[in-house]
C-alpha cells in the first residue's frame, strides 16, 4: 500500500466524502475550520496497485514539549469494499507513513461496529471502548419515519404541531445566532457539557461558499418569544445535530420535537440522507439520550480508539 500526504484535491475529497455520507471528522472543511483555528490537520491517501482505496483526515496536538497525537476520528473513509483485515493494512499503513517527527501517537477511531468476539484489528491495539450514537436514515419517506419514532416521542410532536408555535429558519449571519452560542454557552456551563469550542462552530459555518452547504438553524416562537433553537452542521450528503436549547415554556410544548421533524425535511430536501443526533449517555443525560432515542433513529455503537 503506498500513503500520500499530499497533492490532495478539495472537490475530489469533497465528492468521495459526499458520497458516502461521512463524518463531519473527515470533512474537508473540517480539516480547514481546524488549521484556521491553529490545529495542525493531515491528509492522506492511500492507494493500492494505484486505486485509491481510503481517505483520512487527522488532528494533530502536541502533548507536553515532547510527543504528538493525531487522532483519525471517525475514519478512515473508505472508498471501495474491504474486508476487516485490509481495513486494518490501511490503519497499519497510515500509522507507520504518518509524517510526524517521533515520538508520536497515532490514534484511530473507526466508524466500524465491534468486531464479533476474538476477532481483532490485527497490528492495532484498543484503548477505549467504542461511543454510541443514534442515525436517522432521511432517505425513509415521511411515514416510515413517523412510524419509527417511539409512540410517546410521536405523540409529543403531535401536540407540538397543535401547540401554534412558529416555526422559522435562522439566518447563517453570525450576528443573527449570536444568542444560541449565548445559551449554549450556559448550558455548558451549568451542566458540564463539553463541545467543539463555539468559535469552531461559527468557523465551520462559514467555511464553504454557500452556508446552505454547512448549516440549518431553526427556531420555534411561542406568542412572539424565543421557545427553542436548533442547529444543525451540515457535511455533505450528511448533517450532524450540533446545538439545541429550549425554554421552559418551549419544553412544556414540546418545541425540540416539532424542532427535529421540520429538520428532517428540510435536511432531506437539501440532499442529506443521514442524520447523526450525536453521542448517547443513559446515566449523565439520560433525558437527551431518551429524546434521541425515542425519535425512531438507530442506535450504532461503534468499535472505539485503537492505536
């Protein structure tokens, strides 16, 4: 397998990663929200008897004055089928080639299943366990997604719709959603949530020529008040839940379920085929995690860090 680091081609990436509806991880903005903000990123390429089999996008941080750690998150992408083992050539490939001065650390975190048991990815070693996360197929029509949905969580959104509230998108002008990253920021906060850095998020944003291609931010009123945001980051043929803040008046009306419906169609109606609600946590958010679960997407859990 031969590794190339560079020579890479933004539309070219932007297409494969389209195309398999990726990971804001390995997205080419992502890449580039990042080395904006002072985070060095790596790309590679690698190729077998001159096909380019796989994508990857690394992070790379320096830990103390000594070592380096770039961690492939929710990659690599691949681009024609593999079996397991070849899978993990690659990780081998990319983790020996990686142009970084030693010592350095390459981390792995593949958006592959547990292997079943005994199986491992040979060369590699695990050093933490895999994360959770909840998909929504948008390529379903819209009864086939309703019917999905948890009857509780449906019958929610039911109410939501015949709760008036007022349904409108957000303008991508920063100034125009100042107030969520304001909220949002309270919440983390209060809560001890952690996330991408906001000033990430208004980057990412704002990082491809059109920011139809990069984000929705929608906001449902109650009699003329704010009752509940969303936004969501949008990477292709996917999108990513992001931020999402309510009031108590938008949490008794339900609003964050009319909230993700109407995302759904309007993601969908934008090319988005795969929607990822993020991370589920049953003992330290258990009331996201049932929201997320409960709206009928499929819950992936993933095989975790290796190096």
């Amino acid at each position: 397998m031969k590794v190339l680091w560079d020579g890479h081609d933004a539309q070219a990436w932007d297409q494969a990663h389209g195309q398999a509806a990726a990971a804001l991880q390995q997205d080419w903005a992502y890449g580039e929200t990042m080395m904006a903000l002072g985070v060095a990123c790596l790309r590679a390429r690698v190729q077998r008897d001159g096909q380019t089999i796989a994508m990857a996008q690394f992070s790379a941080r320096r830990v103390g004055l000594i070592a380096t750690v770039a961690l492939c998150a929710h990659g690599p992408l691949w681009l024609v089928p593999l079996q397991r083992s070849e899978k993990a050539q690659v990780l081998v490939a990319l983790k020996r080639q990686l142009p970084l001065w030693r010592p350095r650390l390459a981390l792995f975190s593949p958006d592959e299943p547990p292997a079943p048991e005994g199986v491992r990815w040979r060369g590699m070693t695990r050093v933490m366990t895999g994360e959770s996360t909840v998909i929504l197929n948008l390529s379903h029509s819209d009864a086939q997604l309703r019917a999905a949905m948890d009857a509780r969580w449906r019958n929610r959104l039911v109410a939501a719709e015949g709760a008036g509230l007022q349904v409108q998108r957000v303008g991508a002008n920063p100034a125009q959603y100042a107030w969520l990253m304001e909220e949002e920021l309270k919440q983390r906060l209060s809560r001890g949530f952690s996330g991408l850095p906001l000033g990430w998020i208004n980057q990412y944003i704002h990082a491809r020529k059109h920011v139809s291609k990069t984000a929705l931010i929608l906001r449902a009123d109650a009699a003329g008040e704010r009752a509940a945001a969303m936004l969501f980051l949008i990477h292709g043929q996917a999108a990513t839940y992001q931020v999402g803040w309510s009031s108590d008046v938008g949490r008794d009306l339900n609003a964050h379920n009319l909230l993700l419906w109407q995302a759904m169609q309007e993601l969908r109606q934008r090319g988005v085929r795969r929607l990822d609600l993020g991370g589920v946590n049953t003992e330290r958010s258990a009331g996201l995690a049932r929201f997320k679960i409960g709206s009928g997407g499929e819950v992936l859990t993933l095989c975790g860090t290796y190096m």
